[in-house]
C-alpha cells in the first residue's frame, strides 16, 4: 500500500515538475528570482527519483538526504514535506517528522493523507487533542473520509469525552449502519457512566437488526441478571428460541435470588445438551460452586461436573475445571483423574501438573510424583517446584543422588528465599543420608541463611546432630527455638528432648519427652520417652513404654532386646 502511495506522490511531484518546466520553455518571461530554473528543475527531479530508489532499497538514511536536498530546491513542495516525513516516521523521530507533515498538510489542506500522517504522529507524541482536531478537520472538509469518524471516536473516549465519543459513533452508524465493535465500544462508555438504559437501548437495535441470532438477547439477559435487572432479565427469555439456553439463564435469575436448588435442578438438563456451548456450562457451575452450601448441593456440583466432563472428554477446560472442582470439594483421588486427563489432552499448563503432584505427594504416592515431575520439567524445565517435586519424590524414594541433581539443578531457578530455604533444606536430608554430612551441614546452613525459621530444617539438622553427638550447642539453639515457635508439635518436642538426653539433662529432657510421647502415638518419639525414664533411674517404667512402642512403627530394631533385658544399648 505504502510503495503503490509512494509512487502517486512521486508521479504528482514529477507532474508538477513537469509543468513548471513547460512554463519556462514555452512561456517565455523575464526571470523572476522566485521561479525556478530549468536547471533546478531538473535537479530536483533527479534527486526525487533517486530518492524514491533508495528508498525502495531501504536506504532511508540516503533517501532522506536526498529529500531535504530536493525541498532546499522546491521549499513549497507537499510531498517532499510528505516523503521526509515519513521517513523521519519510520526512523523514530516523530518529533522531527511532524514539522515537515504539518507543513505538507498546510500545503495542500485537502489530502487525507498528509492530514492522516499528521494526526497519526501527533497522536504518538501524545498530542492527542490536536490529533483531535485534525481528524475533525479532515472528516468536515475532506470528501470520503467518513470511514475515520471511528478513529475520531476512539480518541474522544480515550481523551475522556464520552458525549463526543457517543456523538460520533452515533453519526458513523448513520453512514455505516448499526456495527458491533461500535456497540462494543458504546457498551464501554455506558458501562463507565452507569447508563443502563442507553445501553439496553442499544443491544435492543443490535437484536432487532438480527432477529434470527439468540446470542446478542442471551449476552442481554447475562447482562441483566448481573445489574440484578431480574424482572427484566425474564420478560426477555420469551425472545431466545433455544430452551436449553433459557433454562440456563433460568438458573442463573434463580442462583441471583438465592434459589440454590432451584437453580441445580434447572442447569440439570442443560449440562446433557449439546446446543449449549461448554464454556456456559462452565460458567454457570463455576457460579453454583461459589453459592453451594449445603453438601446436597455440593454432592450434586460433582455430579454435574462429571456429566460434564464424561461429554467433553477431549476438552482441556471442562477436564481440568471439574478437576478444580473435585479438588476444591477435597475428592482429590477424582481430582487427580481429571488433572491427568487434562494434561494428555494439552501438557503445556503449568497449573495443572502442579496440582497434580501437590495431590500426588498429598497422598504419598511418590512413584507417580517422579513420573510427573520428569514429564511436566520436558514442558517446564525453567519452573523450581517441578525440581522440588521431582527431588523430593526421589528423596523419599531413598534414590538419594538423583533426588540431589534434581535439587542442585532445580534451586538455580528458585528466585525468593522461600524457594531457597526448601530447596537447600531438602538436600541437606539428601547428602545425609549419602552420609556426605559437611555437605549436608552446608546445605542447612544454607536453608537457614533464607529463612531463619524454617522449621523443617531446625528440626532435622538439630536431631542429626544430636544423633552424632556434634556442635551440640549449635543442635541446643535451633532445637530451643524450634519448641518456642512450635510448643505443640510432637515431632519437634520429640527433637528437642532428645538434644537434652544427649547434654544428658535428663530431667529437662523428660518434659519434652513425655508430652511429646503423649501427643503422638509414634514408636521413636515413645521408645525416646523410655529411654529418659531409664536414664532417670525409673526402670518400669521405662520397660512399659518400650513395649507401648514396639507395637507401633519406627521403634528401633533394639527395642524387644531393650524390654527382655530391661536396658538400653548405647
């Protein structure tokens, strides 16, 4: 478009040459300094068309010189003005350009396109009121440039001045006849100026231009029904032909008023009908969800979800929604199944596959969290809780070394300390139990350097310390801060003791230890509970909780000799 305007101009600019030229050929007067030579001429028609083959050689630098070369020649000449104007345009310096565009309009007032290039730049140097006026100018005075009464509109609704802009979209429609994007448009101004009536005023041409189209009376009642406009909304339904979609507006007057059952009851028969788009059903269940209460009702969601989901078995939206439902109603074993199958149908969702392995690791189904989280890093490999995912399942899977790639490549993408406190606190675990324990030490270190009060790292490297009988000061600290932050936590209570029976500060420990032992039916946190009574000299007693423990997991493997013997072995 541009190259064919190109050459108009350049053939008007030769014209125009041209017939100068013939003056001083053929009408001979006595020069007047203000004329041009023929000379001149000729040079100026020779940098025009060597300016016009730079250009087309994309050699705007060269064209440009030789633009301003021609202009030096001819001053009052609009398309040299025009022509570096542009360039100046399509090099960035609006600024510049604009002088030589509004000259070129001032030239020749009557052509749209020096008027078109002098708004456009003045609209990118935000000059949108001048921008304003020369649209105005053009549309008032310039034949067949109606087309532009819409720019016009959208820079009165840009500029605030909502009246102009619904003036001028009102007067485009005269020409152009009712258009959708304009009602688009007005709906905005409406909207912003709460005139509802101007707007149903309007939807009701848009729906009277198309009798035959159910969608512009449904988008209305939609409308409607959000105003709370509810007596409105159902004089309308005579006007849709689509019953199914009435019932679902239907339900949803009956979900404004409060009407949760009703409204079920109603979208019952619209979640079966396959002249209802998805994506309404969606919207609709998504609203009952946000209203349930009941468990009825939310028994019911499920089973309206399901129905959903078993007729769009190929649409990631309706399968990963009635995921969310499930998980939201917390059925995460239906959950799961939903997730999944939305992700074979599209595996780019990040969202997604997150919620699959919180679920998955929820439900200590580690083998599928690494499955998962190989899968979802070949979509996502630049994401660190896939990492952390993926390392933490090989983690509790005892594949310590692997758990340990994942974690050292996985933390290079953790971008907030709360990131880096579990990426470094879970493979502290990892190079503890390879036994690499500086390794381990460092990585806690690490962890607590990001969040000083990470928990799960207070624990672990403090109980390990302990059971190493090192830098039990250290081990003292975090253990005294972890039962400060957490006074009720069995595990931790358990951590704690177990740093003071190895201070052998027994009768502290004890405290720890027997409210631990009460709190957690847990056979280490028990067998601990023994131990202390033992050392405290409380010998049957200590021998009863062993036995409490070793009916229960994660007593040691001494335990039945502890109880036989009725001692401990270091």
């Amino acid at each position: 478009m541009k190259g064919y305007l190109f050459g108009v101009l350049l053939l008007v600019a030769l014209g125009a040459f041209a017939q100068k030229k013939k003056k001083n050929q053929e009408d001979y007067e006595p020069l007047d300094v203000t004329e041009l030579s023929a000379g001149d001429l000729l040079k100026a028609e020779a940098m025009i068309i060597d300016a016009q083959r730079e250009l087309i050689l994309e050699n705007y630098y060269k064209a440009l010189e030789l633009y301003k070369a021609a202009l030096e020649i001819t001053p009052d000449d609009p398309v040299i003005s025009f022509k570096i104007a542009e360039i100046l345009t399509k090099n960035g310096d609006n600024s510049g350009a604009l002088l030589y565009a509004t000259k070129a309009a001032e030239l020749e007032p009557s052509n749209k396109y020096y008027l078109l290039l002098s708004a456009e730049i003045h609209k990118s140097l935000s000059n949108y009121k001048e921008a304003t006026k020369i649209y105005q100018r053009m549309i008032d005075t310039v034949e067949g440039t109606d087309e532009y009464l819409f720019d016009l509109a959208i820079l009165y609704q840009f500029q605030g001045e909502d009246q102009k802009a619904l003036d001028t979209y009102n007067r485009a429609e005269q020409v152009f006849g009712m258009n959708e994007i304009v009602l688009r448009e007005k709906q905005k101004i409406y909207l912003k100026n709460k005139d509802f009536d101007g707007l149903i005023a309007d939807w009701d041409r848009l729906i009277q231009e198309n009798p035959g189209e159910d969608r512009y009376t449904i988008e209305l009642v939609e409308f409607m029904i959000s105003r709370q406009l509810l007596t409105e909304a159902r004089e309308r339904l005579s006007d849709i032909h689509n019953s199914r979609q009435k019932d679902l507006l239907l339900s949803q007057i009956a979900l404004s008023e409060g009407n949760v059952t009703e409204a079920l009851e109603l979208v019952k028969s619209t979640m079966k009908a396959t002249d209802v788009d998805y994506a309404a059903k969606l919207q609709m269940l998504n609203r009952l969800l946000q209203s349930a209460i009941s468990s009825e009702d939310f028994d019911m969601i499920m089973s309206l979800a399901e129905i959903l989901a078993d007729q769009y078995t190929s649409t990631y939206e309706v399968q990963a929604y009635t995921g969310d439902v499930m998980y939201q109603l917390e059925n995460r074993e239906k959950a799961l199944k939903y997730y999944l199958n939305a992700v074979s149908i599209d595996p780019a969702n990040y969202e997604t596959w997150q919620n699959i392995l919180s679920i998955e690791a929820n439900l200590n189904q580690y083998d599928s969290v690494i499955v998962h989280a190989e899968k979802a890093l070949e979509y996502f490999p630049n994401q660190a809780p896939l990492y952390y995912f993926g390392g933490t399942g090989y983690l509790i899977n005892k594949e310590f070394k692997r758990s340990i790639q994942l974690l050292e490549e996985g933390k290079k993408y953790a971008t907030n300390n709360e990131l880096k406190t579990i990426f470094y606190g879970q493979m502290g675990d990892a190079y503890n139990s390879l036994k690499q324990y500086d390794k381990s030490y460092d990585s806690y270190e690490q962890a607590l350097k990001a969040k000083p009060d990470n928990d799960h790292v207070l624990n672990n490297y403090s109980y390990f310390l302990s059971l190493r009988n090192e830098q039990m000061d250290k081990a003292l600290t975090m253990s005294s801060r972890l039962v400060e932050l957490h006074p009720d936590n069995p595990t931790y209570l358990d951590t704690h003791g177990w740093v003071l029976y190895t201070l052998e500060k027994y009768d502290e420990a004890l405290v720890y230890l027997r409210k631990a032992a009460n709190l957690q039916e847990d056979g280490t946190v028990i067998e601990h509970y023994g131990d202390v009574l033992f050392k405290l000299g409380k010998v049957d007693e200590a021998v009863e909780q062993w036995k409490r423990a070793s009916l229960l997991n994660d007593a040691s493997k001494n335990i039945e000799k502890k109880i036989a013997e009725r001692k401990i072995f270091e």
